[in-house]
C-alpha cells in the first residue's frame, strides 16, 4: 500500500486535478528510468498551476499521464489522478482506471482536458488547413454539423486574436509564423471549452516579443473563461508572471508546493532556493552567479535518501543520504508543503 | 579613444544569401541576413550581440570568421603578431596565421563535437592543425585545458556521448581555448542548458577572461544573460545594430524603442511585479522583404512619417552610446525597473 501524502487534506476547496503518488518507469534496453517516484500535488479550480524543473525532472511525464498519453514503455505503477468535471459531480474519476483508448479517455481527452505543446511546427499536421485541424476536436466532441463546426473554429481563432481568422483557418501550418501557429494551437485547445489545459513549455520555441503576446494572450483567456490550467515550464520569470500556485519537481518528486509568492519569498527547499540564486536577474549588478554543483543524475541511477542530497549544499550526512524525506507542511493555510529533512 | 587596445573592428558589414527559384536556379531575391553593422570590440572586453531568431546575430558572427563569405564589408583584426589585418581580404596562408587568434564556441553542444574522436582528440586538433604540440607534450596540454574547464583529464579518451549537455559545452570550450586566442565568438553557447548548467558555465567563461584576458563576442537572445555578462550590449533588428552602449545604459535608459519593448517583453522573475506594459504587435519581418525606411516602423508606436521612408543611420549621441532612430534624442525610454529586494539565504546546515 502507499501512504498517503497529508498534504491531500489541506485544501478543502475544489479541486479540478488531484494527483496522488503518481508513479511512472520505462522499461528500456539499458535499464528502468523511474520517471515519476511519487508525485501529488492539486489544481483547484480556476487557477494556474506552474510547474517547474530542470530538463528530465518528470514535468512533460506528469501532464502527458494525466492525458494518457505516455509511451508504450512508460507504465503506470501506482497512484490515483482524480479528476472532476464540475464541482457538483460527486465523485472525482480517475482517470487511470480508463483504458488509453477506452471511450471515456476518449471523450475526456481533446475536450474536457487539452494540451498544448512545446513545438507548434512538430504538433500541427502539415497536411490539413489550421481550420480543419480545429474542426476535428469540435467534430469528434461537441456537434455532427460541418458548418456549424467551422464557424466555431473562426470563432475561436478570434478568441485567441488572430487577425483574419477566416483567412488563417484557410491556411496551412506552413504559411503561420511561430508566433501564429502557438495561437492556433491555442484555439484547438480551447475550441471544446476544456476544464483543465495542459500547457507543457509553451512559450519556450518562441522570442521574447511572441513570448509576451502568448503569455498575454493565455492570462486574459484565462481570465475570460475560467479554465484551469497547468503550465509546465522551465522559466522562473514565466512562472511568475502566469502562476497562482507552484510545484517545484526534482528527480520524479514534487520538492516544494505553494503559492507564487511564497516559493519567491519564502521558499524552504535548497532547490528551489539554488535554482532562484542561479538565474540572472535583469537590473541585477554583476558577480559570480551562484550555480548549484554537479548536473542532474543519470535517469538510470538510483539516488538513495532525498534525490537532491548529492548537490545539496546543506545536506545532513547520515540523514539526507539516506532516508527519504516525506511532504512536511510549512504553513497549513497557504498550502506550503516541502520535501526536505531541514524543515521536518 | 586610442586605438592601440582595439582588438576588431567591424565597418559595413554585409552578408547576403542568394534566393533561387525555378528550373534553372535563378537568383529571384537576395536574404540580407547582415546588412551593413558597424562595431568595435577592444581587448578583453565582451560584446553582447542581441536579437531574436532571425535577426542576423549568429550569422554576422560567423562572417567575422570568414565561415560564412561575407558579402561586403571590412573586418579589421588586430593580430598580436600580424598588426591590424582585414580578416575579409586575407589569403589562404595569412587567414591559417590567423585563425588560431579568433575562436568560436557553437550553440549546440550535441551537435558541435565530432561522435567518432574522443575528447582528448577533439581539444588537442587545434594544437596539432598549427603544429604547436605533439605526442606527451600534446596530452599534457590537453589534460591542462580539460582541468581548466573543469573536466577531469582521466576523461581523455572517452567519447563525447559520455558527457552531459553542459559538459560537453565545457569541451567546446576547452577546444577554443587551447591555442590561447584573443577573441572568442560565442554563439549562443549557454541557450540548450538547463538554468543550473548555464549559470556554471557563465560562471567559468567569466574565470576565464579574468585568467587570459581575452575578449568575447556574446551572441544570445536572453537579455538577462547578455546583461550579465557583456561590458557593452548591441541589440540587432532585422540584420542592423538599433543600438549599442555600455550595459547599464542601454539596460537601465534605452534610446531605442525597439530595445524598449525587447526589455518589456522579458518575464520579471518576481511574482509582486505582474505588469503588463504596452506590448509590441506583429511579428519580426523577413529579411528577404524588410519594410520601407527604418525597419521596425511598422511595429514601432512612436513612429511618425519620415520613418517610413529614411532609415536612421546609426549614430552616437554622446559616451559611446550609438542609436539609430530618428527620434533618439527626443523619446524618453523606460527600461529596466529595479526589482523588489528578494533575500535568498541557506537553511543553516545540521548534522543528524
């Protein structure tokens, strides 16, 4: 049996996403990669998400499970997502009890959970117009009228401020620029008015400039239509922009969770800390950056004890090395939990 | 200004890629990734050249090294033993005399560095190409280099698969530095790491320079890196400099309303400071078709008519800060605003 996190009970309020000690290994040629070592966290409704790490830390794992969207070789090896349309539905599903390609994934995927991806070239098809490409998801979820479905589509590509939608649903990936084609990804996301969106670093393809039209553009829709959204990042600086809330991942954990003020303010996990000292700040005078040692361990390798001990400046020997830390809470009311022996 | 510290001098810089089309390959339109960017680099300065994708920052600072041809254009290099030499005109023979002074560091770590050649082999080919080491004098100076960028020299013979993303730029780097060059290109060297990765590989260009006192070029689109570690920052636009100036001017008093809104763009990393300033519409233009007059006119709020029919040269308006807008003197700018004082401190350690 797992234990389960005491931190589920904090929030009383409603949640849209409840993931609790989510665990996901790839069984490949060179060995088991333990991507996900027990994750939880909880969106409530309404509010955005962040979550944050270092490339390999599980964070693309995490959005892509509650999808059902991992790999063959990825398998689910424990854990609950609970998932709640509306706050009046009793009880939340979850999510895994469905089949990847069971019905109800199905009708769950595309329209009452999106995604929006990294890569806006790589995940729009080359072949079919930007209209049709929206039509599919409005088809398969909301309405059998063709008509009906591309006025939605034009509809929507307004919504997400596109100049001409008439004339860019008309056109082919190809023809958009990053910039165009991220908002077109956007429109298929919200074109079935989804209760979460899973955002997985969209942001990170694009310039500066396009970066702040997007991020502009997700808060006021956001705003507008109330989703709730997970917004997978590596970006401290995007994190603070857009987040309500923040879970810090490191190693297949969730280290650190609370609110953005807090994990900038307050944080409690040496990681979170290292990973603020390291970022250049801009207006900041110059000096040595202050950089966390060594690199990310092998995917490969187990780390015994807390995953972060080997880079840790603070690590306490005997302890941190080899006990793993369970999710202590820091402050009860804001929802500030922390994975780490220097806190419990 | 003496001259006598100048390290390179760039003046009217162009490269231009041919557009063909149709059966017979005719030339229908030119690309002008560079066209026309004047600058100096003294010795044992950095330079941080800045831009979006496509702006030409990476293309004019592999013309410098003759990897792309340039089009038109001087490219003066003071060489230590050469004296001043237009890199663009030199031979065979005089660019193989200079090439050791002049290095370049690429983007991609994964890419850059041969799969087939272990790394001793990669650091030590710059040393065996000019012929300045070989057999036990070759490695000792390859486990040298690899000890100052923090590689261990054991490492020698394994291949570059065996390193992690930031170790192998660690390589690349290693590779620059063997033949002790004066100016090393930097193109984009830290933008494929991970935030803790780049902030240790700053960290060690910025040991290096103090160490060799050699000067950078920083090409790179993240304005926060560029700000910490350039002593002057150009920012370009569709393969023209907007502005240059010493780091602090251009960050904290812009004069340029492109670099305005690039400096507004950037996501604060302080969740207290949520604006949402005048954002910048449109999208970069092509350098195959760039607009009339001066460049970003279309997508500049300050614009009036002349910009759409005179480009602004660049000029400088005092302190060796260059401008090129025709409203340079008369705009007043917000750039950069001091973030709110965020203290950041260790858990005191323990023992159990």
């Amino acid at each position: 049996m797992t234990t389960e996190s005491p931190s589920i009970n904090l929030t009383s309020h409603d949640d849209v996403v409840r993931v609790e000690d989510l665990k996901v290994s790839f069984y490949t040629q060179l060995g088991v990669v333990r991507a996900l070592n027990g994750v939880s966290f909880n969106i409530p409704r309404g509010r955005v998400l962040g979550i944050v790490g270092e490339s390999g830390c599980g964070k693309s794992i995490t959005g892509l499970s509650i999808m059902q969207l991992v790999v063959a070789a990825g398998r689910t090896e424990g854990g609950r997502i609970l998932f709640r349309e509306d706050a009046g539905q009793e009880p939340p599903v979850n999510i895994l009890d469905y089949g990847k390609n069971s019905p109800e994934m199905r009708k769950i995927r595309g329209n009452n959970i999106s995604m929006i991806f990294q890569e806006p070239m790589s995940s729009l098809n080359p072949c079919y117009t930007v209209g049709n490409q929206i039509e599919e998801a409005i088809l398969l979820h909301q309405t059998n009228d063709k008509t009906e479905a591309h006025k939605r589509a034009v509809e929507v590509l307004t919504k997400v401020g596109m100049p001409n939608p008439s004339r860019i649903a008309a056109s082919y990936p190809h023809e958009l620029s990053g910039g165009m084609r991220q908002r077109a990804m956007i429109a298929m996301a919200l074109s079935c008015n989804p209760t979460l969106l899973i955002a997985d670093e969209p942001t990170t393809a694009l310039d500066v400039t396009t970066e702040a039209q997007i991020l502009d553009l997700m808060r006021g829709l956001q705003s507008e239509i109330g989703t709730s959204i997970m917004f997978i990042t590596h970006n401290m600086g995007v994190v603070a922009q857009m987040c309500d809330e923040v879970a810090v991942m490191y190693m297949g954990r969730v280290v650190e969770r609370a609110t953005v003020d807090d994990i900038f303010y307050e944080p409690r996990h040496p990681y979170t800390i290292s990973l603020l000292q390291s970022i250049p700040r801009l207006g900041r005078t110059k000096g040595r950056l202050a950089s966390i040692e060594g690199s990310v361990p092998d995917p490969y390798s187990t780390t015994p004890g807390c995953s972060f001990h080997p880079r840790c400046p603070v690590a306490i020997k005997g302890l941190c090395d080899t006990i793993i830390p369970e999710e202590t809470i820091v402050d009860a009311a804001k929802g500030h939990t922390v994975r780490c022996h220097l806190n419990s | 200004m003496t001259t006598d510290d100048m390290l390179l001098e760039v003046r009217g810089l162009k490269k231009h890629f041919p557009i063909r089309t149709g059966l017979m390959r005719r030339v229908t339109g030119m690309v002008k990734a560079v066209d026309g960017i004047n600058f100096h680099i003294r010795k044992g300065e950095t330079l941080g050249l800045v831009g979006e994708s496509g702006c030409g920052k990476s293309t004019a600072g592999r013309a410098i090294l003759r990897l792309h041809e340039p089009t038109a254009g001087e490219v003066i290099f003071n060489d230590p033993v050469l004296g001043k030499i237009d890199v663009t005109q030199a031979d065979r023979e005089t660019m193989m005399k200079l090439r050791p002074n002049m290095q370049i560091i690429f983007q991609d770590p994964f890419t850059s560095l041969n799969p087939r050649l272990t790394v001793g082999q990669i650091v030590g080919e710059p040393l065996e190409i000019q012929h300045r080491a070989k057999g036990t004098e070759l490695s000792d100076r390859v486990a040298e280099l690899l000890k100052e960028v923090g590689i261990r020299p054991e490492n020698m013979t394994r291949y570059p698969h065996a390193f992690s993303g930031g170790q192998r730029q660690r390589i690349g780097i290693a590779r620059a530095l063997a033949l002790n060059p004066s100016l090393i290109i930097c193109d984009e060297p830290v933008s494929a790491l991970d935030v803790s990765i780049q902030a240790q590989v700053l960290n060690l260009l910025d040991e290096l320079q103090e160490k060799y006192g050699m000067a950078y070029l920083f090409v790179g689109h993240d304005l926060s890196v560029i700000e910490h570690i350039s002593d002057r920052v150009a920012v370009m636009y569709v393969g023209y400099i907007v502005e240059m100036a010493k780091t602090d001017k251009l960050y904290f008093s812009p004069k340029h309303p492109y670099t305005e809104a690039l400096l507004n763009a950037i996501p604060k990393a302080d969740p207290r400071l949520r604006t949402r300033p005048e954002r910048l519409q449109g999208d970069v233009p092509s350098p195959a078709n760039p607009p009339s007059g001066c460049y970003f006119h279309p997508r500049c709020r300050y614009a009036k008519d002349i910009c759409s029919v005179e480009r602004p040269p660049l000029t400088d308006i005092g302190d060796e800060h260059f401008v090129a807008c025709h409203f340079a003197r008369e705009l007043s700018l917000t750039g950069v605003q001091p973030l709110s004082d965020i203290k950041l401190e260790m858990p005191p350690a323990r023992t159990v």
